[in-house]
C-alpha cells in the first residue's frame, strides 16, 4: 500500500472512510508496511507474506483468510506458511503496531 494507492481509490471504496486510511493512522500503517517490506526482504519475502506469517505465528490464531482479485495476487501471499519469523522480527513488527500515530 502506498500513499498513491490510496489516492487513486475510487471514490465510492469504503476504505476512504475508514480511519486506518486517513491521518494519523495512515503515516503509522505506512511506517509498519516498510517495515513488513524490510523484513521480507531479508527473507526474500512479500511483505503480504510478512504478515500472514506475524499472524500465523500467535498460538490463538488457527488459521488466516486472506483474499485476493486476481491470480498475481496469489504469488504475494502463497509463501506466508513457509515464512517462520524470528524473536527479534516479532519484535520489530510488534513495536511498529504499538508507535503511536505521529
């Protein structure tokens, strides 16, 4: 997701009312996207893939709808079982989910 995506939204999506895609959300949301986008990197990962596994990982969780538009989607997302995060990667994503909203 990027700034650009966002605008190009159509102007009857339901994501342009929604707080998590308006400031100060948005720059916070943005901020923990690059950071899925580093740790994938590092990991030869979608940052998609990041987040099923961050996910995946909480012992509560048994399992993860996700959705998709088109058949391309699917290879940002199909390797998200495979992914196996480590401690201090956890920690990174956690602690982008806790910073507050500049």
């Amino acid at each position: 997701m990027t700034r650009e995506r966002i605008k190009a939204f159509p102007k009857d999506d339901w994501r342009r009312q929604n707080p998590n895609f308006q400031e100060p959300l948005l720059s916070r949301n943005l901020r923990l996207v690059e950071t899925l986008r580093a740790i994938g990197k590092r990991r030869g990962a979608t940052p998609g893939e990041v987040a099923i596994a961050w996910t995946l990982r909480n012992p509560a969780v048994t399992g993860a709808i996700t959705g998709v538009r088109s058949a391309a989607q699917v290879s940002g997302i199909a390797g998200a079982a495979e992914v196996r995060l480590s401690v201090d990667e956890v920690l990174e994503i956690e602690q982008g989910l806790a910073r507050r909203a500049a």
